[in-house]
C-alpha cells in the first residue's frame, strides 16, 4: 500500500510558480507512476519517498532536464510502503544516488502543462482515486499552440472562464472582443516607433553646382573663406568633389599618394581640398530652419560667409597639411541643423566655402558633396514611423506573445511572411529612384527607414485584414501602396 501528499498549498497551477508540482499518481501493473509538473529554470528532478518525516527522505528516481518547462513522468516497483512522495527539482544537474534512473525510470515531456482547479481548492487524493485528467486543459493547451505562439496562463484562464467555442469566435472576430491591449504591449510596441514632424526642404546650394576650388598642395590665401576673397584665379567644377567610391562629379585623381614604379613617377598627393560657391538668398525672412547636409569623407570644417557651420573629425586650426582625425565613410548624407547660424545668412549674396581633409595620404577615397537645405514644418499632425527593419521583426513577434488577439498576429506574421514585398529589393529600388532633375531622390539611409516604413504599412494592413476573406487578402500584396508595380 502507499499514499502520497502533493506539497504545493493549494490545487492550483499559479502563474510564476517556480516548485514542482505532482498531479498525478497511478498504479499500472506493479508500478507506480507519478507525473509532476516542473516549471522553468531546473536541470533535474529527483522524486522522494518517505514513511517518516522526522526520520528524512529517501531519493527513489532522479533525472536530468534542460531547463525548460515540462511534464516529468517517473516510474518505479511498488514493492515497498510509501506514506509520502515528494519531488525535488533543483538548479544544478548533479543527481543524488538513486536505484532508478533510466529512460524508463525518468521522462519528460517538454511543454505547457495546464491543471484544472480542483473544485474545493483541497489536495486530491492521490493514487486512490486519481479525479485528475489532462482532458480539458490539454484541449485548451492544444487550441492555443495550435492557433498562437503559445498557451500563456492568461490566455488558458480565459479559454476556461468562456469556454473553448466561444474563444474560438472571439479569435476569429477580434473586433468583438473587448480584450484589451495589455499595458505592457503598448509600452513596448512604442519602444518601437518615432514621432515624425512632417518638413519640406528647399534647396539653396544643390549637389551638381559649380564651385572653386583649390587643392591643398599648399596654404590658401588667409582669407579664403571670406566673402571678399577673389576665387577667380581657382579651379571650377561641379560638386561633388574627390576620388574613390564612384560618387565625385569633379575628380581629383592626383590627390592620393602613389610610390614610384617602374613604370611611373611617384605621385606626391595632398591632404586637403579647398572649395567655395557663391550663392543668392531671395527669401531670408521666410527661413526658419536651416540644415547643411553633407556627404563627406574624411573629415570637413565648412564656413558661412566666413564664419564656421559645421565641422566634422577636425579640431582646431586645420592646415593643408592636416589629416583628419579619423575615417569617414561617404554614402550616407548627414544633417547638420545649423539654424543658431542663420544670423550669418544674408539676403542676396552669401559664399559658403569648405575645407575638405583625408585622413591619410595613401586613402582610397575623398567626397565632400555639399547642401545647403532651409526646412519648413508642415501644418499637419506628426507622423508614427517604424524605426527600422527590426523593430518591425520586434512588433510582430510581440503581438504573437502579448496580443489576446493571438490568432490575428500569428495570421499577420503568416501574410507578412509569405506575401510580403522583399525589403531588400524594396531598398534597392527606392535608392535607384531619381527625381525629375536626375538626381537620387534619397540615400541609403533614407531608402531603407523608406523601406521599412513601407513594410511595416503592408503588415499592418495584413494584420487588420488578417482573418477577413482570402478572396480580399490575396490581391492585397499586388495592389497594396507599397507596391511598385500598380
Ligand atoms: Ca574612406
Ligand atoms: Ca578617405
Ligand atoms: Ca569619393
């Protein structure tokens, strides 16, 4: 004969449960079988049996687990009395000595486990008349793998207070449920989005404009970067400026260093670039904000009417001979908001002169590509943006873990997944994209934030059209505004 005592308080399977719970004991044949639940975060499980407290435990089956949550089974001879079990699970996977401890001793089946409350909250007699079954709550537990990321306490609670039927209509019909974001989600999902203030940008200095310039074989003029300062005697060419990266309209091809082969001479090189433009401001009133975007490489101090803007891996005075501090990839446009030096902006004429440096000799590359921008904020509300790529991976994976709409989310990521315009593709296309003066009409930068934006759009169509009809959801990718080829 034996009898055994579960050790948890109550019944019930508590959220955030850390102890093992025992469930279930049966006799089959002559051994007994004691399944047990054990949560998260243990490496082993060891069952105990006893028939005097006082007198300690005696370690029957032991075994090894991963960590992860699931359903232990052991098993062993009932050859012997037994007045209380117990199971021990722990952090560490050192197994006490046990007599039984091999496959057929020790199992576990890895996943949720889901137990009904007993209805007077009592312990159930195990073993004598086991009133326990995974019945219900496994069909709960299987409805929820099978139509989510996973059955979560919350959602197994609520499954049990309206029922299996009712859930599943709820979850087909979303928008009758009154279930409501979780306080969690929304903080989260806003982790993964910026507020955009729409501008317009009007352009004053343009990529393409002709400019002087002067190579840094030597000192400039000292005052080179005044207005008054006549440029008449320097080079001319349209920016941008330099070698290397396939992105100089002016090419400097002797401003990197070669040794002498035989075959050619030792080139010398310089450092630095010296380039000023001329340009007419109609509208000085009207601006309010003023951004110099500048794609450059290595390192740049530019001036309005003499006075510095912006600068960029140089510090201090910066001769001809001065190599910039560090390297500085061009590609990618940066916007210095330089509106605290719109004081040195002056209606009619104005000179913007840059002094552009590498940061060695011997570089592959130099790009000084030079705007200037006066921005105006649109009347219209801000606008919710994604902020890239992975942020969107981020928001749906976490509507498929904090969403009660589950069946909607893992639907979405369904459509995303298989419908989807390629972001890849969808970047490459948008960096191709040209306005009406032939120029890009966005760098890499602004094609992928483009891109991203675009993607997240179309899941969020798929998510609102996520268990409409197939009939509407199909053509939806052809025709969607993200697509290109509508
Ligand atoms: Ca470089
Ligand atoms: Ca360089
Ligand atoms: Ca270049």
């Amino acid at each position: 004969m034996w009898v055994s005592v579960g050790f948890m308080g109550s019944a019930t399977l508590h959220a955030g449960s850390t102890e093992p719970f025992i469930y279930a004991t049966e006799l089959r044949g002559s051994q007994v079988i004691v399944s047990v639940h054990v949560p998260a975060g243990h490496m082993s499980a060891v069952l105990e049996i006893s028939n005097d407290v006082a007198a300690g435990w005696q370690p029957v089956v032991a075994g090894k687990l991963t960590g992860e949550e699931g359903l232990v089974t052991f098993t062993f001879p009932d050859d012997q009395p037994i007045r209380f079990m117990r199971v021990q699970a722990g952090p560490s996977a050192e197994l006490p000595t046990v007599p039984f401890t091999a496959a057929r001793h020790f199992s576990v089946e890895p996943g949720f486990y889901l137990f009904p409350e007993y209805e007077d909250a009592k312990v159930p007699p195990f073993g004598l008349n086991p009133i326990w079954s995974l019945g219900q709550a496994k069909k709960i537990g299987h409805l929820l793998n099978r139509i989510a990321y996973g059955p979560s306490l919350a959602d197994v609670t609520k499954v049990e207070e309206i029922g299996i039927e009712a859930y599943i209509e709820s979850q087909l019909n979303p928008a009758a449920a009154d279930w409501q974001h979780s306080p969690r989600q929304i903080q989260k999902e806003a982790e993964l989005f910026y507020s955009h203030e729409p501008t317009m940008d009007e352009v004053h200095v343009q990529e393409g404009e002709t400019w002087r310039y002067f190579k840094g074989t030597k000192q400039p003029p000292r005052n080179w970067r005044t207005m008054n300062f006549d440029d008449s005697e320097w080079e001319k060419g349209p920016s941008g400026f330099g070698y290397g990266d396939n992105d100089d309209m002016t090419k400097l091809t002797d401003m990197r260093f070669y040794e002498k082969t035989a075959d050619e001479p030792e080139q010398p090189g310089y450092l630095s670039l010296f380039i000023r433009r001329s340009f007419q401001i109609r509208n000085l009133p009207e601006i309010k904000q003023l951004i110099f975007r500048v794609d450059y490489d290595d390192g740049f101090i530019a001036y309005l009417n003499g006075r510095e803007i912006a600068r960029a891996n140089l510090d201090g005075v910066a001769r001809y001979n001065t190599k910039a501090k560090k390297g500085h990839e061009a590609g990618d446009p940066v916007d210095f908001d330089i509106t605290d030096k719109l004081k040195f902006l002056k209606q009619e004429n104005n000179v913007l002169a840059i002094q552009v440096h590498n940061d060695k000799l011997t570089s592959n590359d130099l790009t000084m590509i030079p705007r200037l921008l006066q921005r105006t904020k649109l009347d219209m509300p801000p606008v919710q943006r994604i902020k890239n790529i992975a942020s969107l991976q981020q928001l749906i994976h976490l509507r498929g873990i904090y969403s009660r709409r589950q069946l909607q989310a893992v639907l979405a990521e369904f459509w995303e997944n298989h419908f989807t315009t390629d972001y890849d593709k969808l970047v490459e296309h948008l960096k191709d994209v040209e306005n009406s003066d032939g120029r890009e009409a966005m760098s890499s930068k602004q094609a992928k934030q483009e891109a991203a934006q675009m993607e997240w759009q179309e899941y969020e169509f798929f998510h609102d059209n996520a268990l409409g009809n197939f009939g509407d959801l199909l053509p939806a990718p052809q025709c969607s505004f993200t697509s290109i080829t509508c």
